[in-house]
C-alpha cells in the first residue's frame, strides 16, 4: 500500500513548490512596481515638477516685466498723440498766418503798384508839359488820395502838389516834379522791401513747415509702431498669463500624484516586505514539517503501523489524517504570525 507519510510529505514538498513559484511571481512584480517608482516618481515625474517651477518662474518675470512695458507704451502712445496734435496745430496755425500774410502782402503791392505807376504817370506829365491832362485822369485822384494819407511827405509840398492836381496855382512844375521823385524813390523802396520780407517770411514759413512735417512723421511712425507693438504684447501677455494658470495647475496635479505615488510606493514597498517575511516563515514551517515527517521516529510509526497488525489500516489512516493535521495547523500559525513593526 502507499506510504501515508509519504503522501503527506508529497503535498506538503507541492506546497512548498507553490508557495516559492508564488514569492517569485510576487517579485518580478514587485521589482516591475519598483522600476516603475524608481523611474516615474522619483525620476520622470519629479523632473516634470522641476520643469514646471522652472517655467512658473520664468513666465512670472516675464509677465511682470510685459506689464511694465505696456505700462510705458501706454504713456508713451499718450505723450505721442499730444505731440501729433501740437505739430498738426502748429502747422494749421502757421498756414492760415502765411495765407493772411500773403494775402496782406499781396493786397499792399497791388495798391503800392498803382500809386507808383500813378506817380510815375505824373511825373512824365509834368515833365511833358501835358499836366492838365494828366488832371482828369483816375491817376490823378488816385494820387491826390495817396498824399492825403503820406506821412512822409510835408504838409506844404502836400498843398502844392494838392493844388497842382486840382487845377488851382501851385509851385513851379519843378518843385512838383522834386516832391513826386522823391515820394516815388521812397515807395519804390518801400515796395522793394515789402517784397524782400515778403520772401523772407515765406522761407521762413516753408523751413518751419518742413520741420513740423518732419516732427509730424516721426511721431505718427513711434505711433504706429507703438500702437503695433502695444496689440502685440497685450495679446502676448494674456497666452503669458493663460500659460502660467495652465502650468500652475499641472505642476498642482504632478505634486498630488507624486505625493500620492510616494505614498503608495512605500507602503507597496512594506507590503512585499511583510509578505515575504511571512512567506519566508511559511516556507520555513512547511520545510520544518518535511524534516519532521522524514526523520526516524515517524518511519518508526510507519512501520509500527503497516497492514498485518491488528487495525493497522485504520491507524495508519489515522495517523496520517493527525500528521497531516499538525502540519497544516503549524503552516496556518505561520500565515497568521502577527507583522513585525518596521
């Protein structure tokens, strides 16, 4: 028949080979969760942390210092709208001075034009002795008005020349002829200056025109260059800002995982370590049972136990069942062996 013990010894050596085959699975696991924690968390996933307070910094100075210049674009833009402004008001004022000048100017020239040909009419007259003639003409009483307004001219030579112009008696043709010369050398003059300053003042308003305009230009490109810049950077600042709440929030949520992955490394970590203690101590027990099912005294009790003697199978049947029993209850005591403090 077979040997009881034997077969006990059998399924305790299965048990013993399931229980290492298990510890072996249980460490290719362990050792696979351990790479993974080891490259992962403390590795990969900490970079990635690092990473994100790298680039929060940065975005955070970057965003401070777009802020600041925005800030002085906005005054700048404003101090170049003011400039724009003064150069074009400038200008306008400048413009409808020159037009009023000129139209001055033009207005005194065109009088100071007929009193001269006036005079000069006159004095060809005189000097051809056709003066009665010369009376009723419209440069006759032009010429009368003039005198009346000179300053210039002596109230004395202003009656004589007066009178010869009204047809009454005057001094000699020669006097008149003296007095109209010289009144005539005086406009001609005058006119000639008028002329000078009138070009002088349209030079003056041409150098000033092309300097405002030059002002002008400059200021409406720092404008439009500015104004370009400021939509730029206003639309750079808010991705800035999008970009600093989007990495705030995914650095938040690799700290929790990273926590809750520390968390569960090591307590993955003293798991293995209980469980291959206890299965350390259950391998022991089973390997203790073999040594005990294998020494003399229990083949002493195998064969005090064979068939022939009186109810021997159903002793042999029995110690079996009570070795088996003990062996299994010595495994269980080790299963159950409370866990060490770490």
């Amino acid at each position: 028949m077979t040997n009881p013990v034997r077969k006990v010894v059998t399924m305790l050596q299965a048990m013993q080979t399931k229980v290492i085959a298990e510890g072996t699975k249980e460490k290719e696991l362990h050792d696979k969760f351990v790479c993974y924690c080891n490259t992962y968390s403390n590795v990969q996933l900490r970079k990635e942390c690092a990473v994100a307070r790298a680039k929060i910094e940065e975005l955070t100075s970057a965003i401070e210092a777009s802020t600041g210049e925005l800030s002085q674009l906005h005054e700048d833009l404003k101090t170049h709208a003011s400039e724009e402004t003064a150069a074009k008001t400038a200008m306008s004022e400048a413009h409808a001075l020159r037009e009023k000048e000129a139209s001055t100017f033009s207005a005194a020239d065109a009088d100071s034009s007929k009193n001269i040909a006036a005079i000069k009419k006159a004095i060809a007259a005189i000097k051809k002795g056709i003066g009665m003639k010369f009376l009723q003409t419209n440069e006759a009483q032009d010429l009368q008005r003039l005198l009346i307004t000179r300053q210039d001219v002596s109230d004395d030579d202003k009656k004589d020349i007066i009178a010869f112009l009204s047809g009454k008696e005057s001094a000699p043709s020669e006097v008149i002829v003296g007095v109209l010369e010289n009144l005539l050398t005086t406009m001609s003059k005058n006119a000639v200056d008028a002329a000078a300053a009138e070009k002088a003042a349209v030079s003056e308003y041409e150098q000033l025109m092309g300097a405002k305009m030059k002002e002008l230009k400059a200021v409406q490109a720092a404008l439009e260059k500015k104004t370009a810049r400021e939509g730029e950077l206003s639309v750079k600042l808010v991705d800035m800002k999008n970009d600093l709440s989007d990495t705030k929030h995914a650095l938040e949520t690799s700290e929790k995982l990273l926590t809750d992955l520390d968390r569960t490394c090591d307590a993955k970590e003293a798991e293995y370590e209980y469980n291959k203690k206890l299965r350390s101590e259950e391998l022991a027990a089973i390997a203790d049972t073999i040594n005990i099912l294998n020494d003399d005294e229990a083949l002493e009790l195998f064969k005090k136990t064979l068939p022939g003697e009186s109810g021997s199978f159903l002793q042999v049947k029995a110690n079996a069942a009570m070795m088996r029993a003990r062996a299994l209850e010595t495994i269980e005591k080790a299963r159950k062996k409370p866990k060490s403090s770490h």
